[in-house]
C-alpha cells in the first residue's frame, strides 16, 4: 500500500496562511495503468496559462452537449479549480473513458509511455479546436472549397516553436534552409551532463557524404554537406522530451538509459539560430514528468510541479511537499549500470516573458 500525506497533513506542511487563495492540489486515481496520464495532466494543469486557457474554453462552452476528449479535459480541470476544499483527490474517470474510446492505443491495461500522450493530447487538443473555428467560419461565397492554411490554436500560442534546419553545400558554400514547427523538442541524453549540453547535441553539426550526400539545387548534383538544426522561434512553453528509451536490436526491446543529465531551475537556449525571434527567452522549470522504472513497458509515472514558490510530488492520488534540494534526486544514476532508477523524462520550462 502506498503511503503519503492526508489533506490536513498536506495543509499542515503548506501553512494554512501560506496556501495561496486560488489554488488546489488533488490528486488524481489511478485506472489500473493511468498514472502516464495522472502525471502528464498534473504537469499541464501547473502550466498556469494552458490550465487557463482549458478553463476560458470550458466558460465559452457552457451550451455545447457533444463530448471531446478537449470537453472532458476542461471539466476535469473546472473540477479541480473549483473544489471547496484545499486538498483532496479527484478520478478523472470521464476523461480516461473518453481517451480510451478515441484511441485505441490506450484502450488497455498495459503500461503507456508520457510523452506519446502529451503529444496526443496536444495534437487532438488542436485538432478539435480547428475543427472548432472552422465550424463557425462562413464559407468564402466565391470558392468554398479553398482550404487556407489553419491559424494557430491557443496550443500552438503556448507551445510550439520553430526550428530551422540549415545546409551547406561544401563544394558552393550555399546554404539552404527550411522551418519544421514542434510542440515539443527530443533530445538524446548522454551520461553526466545537462540539459544545455544535450540541446548542443542537438544542434550539432552533422556531415552528409559518401551515401548520403545531399543534392544541392545551385550545383545541380549530389554534393558533401554539413547540416544543423537551430532554434528559430522559442515557445511560450518549452517542453523537452528526454529520449531515455533506446531500442537494443540484440535484446529485441527497449532498454532505459537511467543517465544523470541536470536540468537547471532557470535555462538560456544557446542553440539559436542568427535570426532568431527571441533567443535571450530565459525560462524557468515548472514542472517535470518522472519514470520510475528500469524499461518502458515497466514502471511508473510521477510528475513534481512548482506552485507559487514551492515544489509539490503527485504520485497518482497521493500529494506531497518536497524540498527543492530534492529535485536532484531526479536527475539520473551517474554509472551505467542497469538498475531501477528515477529519471526526469519529460521537463516543461516556462518563458518569464
């Protein structure tokens, strides 16, 4: 049985005067294998302006009676915004009966992986709200049928950047460039290092030859390259995806990389590009998605949120204050050896702008 603190021991922990008036910390029930879910929603729900944004839709909503995995996500949000007590737990049964009708990927008892989640919930979450505005545009009178590009939805606002990926053609020196847009990075973790480094990683500079040489449209032929990518545009929310679980061809499954890479409570992107909207964007750490586990198919699913100037653990329905000299713990193992451990995966970093 898995012990944690009750509400009034939570609250005794907080100080009664020090629980700030508009804020709630619940706990979420876990479905048999939803703790991906429980630990990703409590992490977005501490994303203040995406819980913001659920709630102003579930305002707007008032008279709607069709149900979408957005409708149940903003009820369960409402829910827990308005409860008269402090702390307690919630089921966010609705929403996980919703999530397992629309995608059958989750309609199961098998261990899921957090970031294919999020990455769901966010893409369906645009999708519905497109759909949305599309529903209440009129239709141009002179050709209904053009489809102009979709404007960005409020998740897109909130969450999306823009990377460039640069070429340079080593035989003219031309340099070709073309925009991806992502609503999350992935990063390949490496042993003893940060986050900064593994985002250096990223950005590092790649050489396409013999095979994979790279068609440059000024030579007119195959030509040796060098490529990167840089961040063009830096999201209102940066969410980071550790890539901690690499397939093993020898193994024939996944194995964890339980490396220590340090992420910072305050974090600078160094891998901008030149033109770069906002590349001096300093962010600070609200929220991290944690595997507790030795694979990805066996574990579990915590998330630790920053709420007005402490740290609190959701661990599915139990709640509790930490120090934030603990978050260090998260970090990773500093030995390669395979054993359980407690990894950040997902990190969610907020722009102070």
């Amino acid at each position: 049985m898995k012990m944690g603190n009750n509400p009034s021991q939570l609250e005794k922990e907080i100080g009664t005067e020090q629980l700030p008036a508009n804020e709630h910390y619940f706990g979420l029930v876990n479905f048999g294998n939803t703790c991906y879910g429980n630990s990703v929603l409590q992490a977005l729900y501490f994303c203040r302006p995406f819980r913001e944004k659920v709630l102003q839709f579930k305002q707007h909503q008032k008279n709607n009676k069709k149900e979408t995995l957005l409708t149940c996500l903003a009820d369960l949000f409402y829910s827990i915004a308005t409860q008269k007590k402090k702390v307690g737990t919630i089921a966010p049964k609705k929403f996980i009966t919703r999530l397992r009708k629309e995608y059958e990927l989750f309609d199961n008892y098998m261990q899921q992986d957090a970031h294919e989640f999020l990455n769901y919930l966010l893409n369906r979450v645009s999708e519905l709200l497109q759909a949305e505005k599309q529903g209440n545009k009129p239709k141009s009178v002179n050709n209904p049928e053009i489809q102009s590009k979709p404007e960005p939805t409020w998740v897109e606002e909130l969450f999306q950047g823009t990377f460039t990926n640069e070429t340079r053609c080593l035989n003219c020196e031309t340099v070709s460039s073309k925009d991806e847009d992502f609503l999350d990075l992935s990063v390949d973790v490496e042993q003893n290092t940060s986050i900064t480094h593994c985002l250096r990683g990223f950005s590092s500079t790649e050489t396409l030859c013999a095979e994979q040489k790279y068609y440059c449209e000024v030579c007119c032929s195959k030509q040796e390259a060098q490529k990167r990518m840089r961040v063009k545009k830096l999201p209102q929310i940066l969410a980071l995806h550790l890539k901690r679980f690499k397939y093993m061809e020898q193994m024939n499954r996944f194995t964890k990389l339980s490396y220590r890479v340090v992420f910072p409570l305050e974090l600078r992107l160094f891998n901008t590009s030149d033109d770069a909207f906002n590349p001096d964007r300093m962010y600070d750490l609200v929220a991290v998605v944690i595997h507790i586990g030795s694979s990805l198919n066996r574990g579990h699913y915590i998330s630790i949120v920053k709420s007005d100037g402490f740290w609190l653990l959701f661990d599915d329905d139990i709640v509790d204050k930490i120090d934030p000299s603990t978050i260090e713990d998260f970090y990773g193992l500093p030995s390669d050896l395979q054993k359980n451990s407690e990894t950040g995966y997902i990190l969610f970093y907020q722009s102070r702008e």
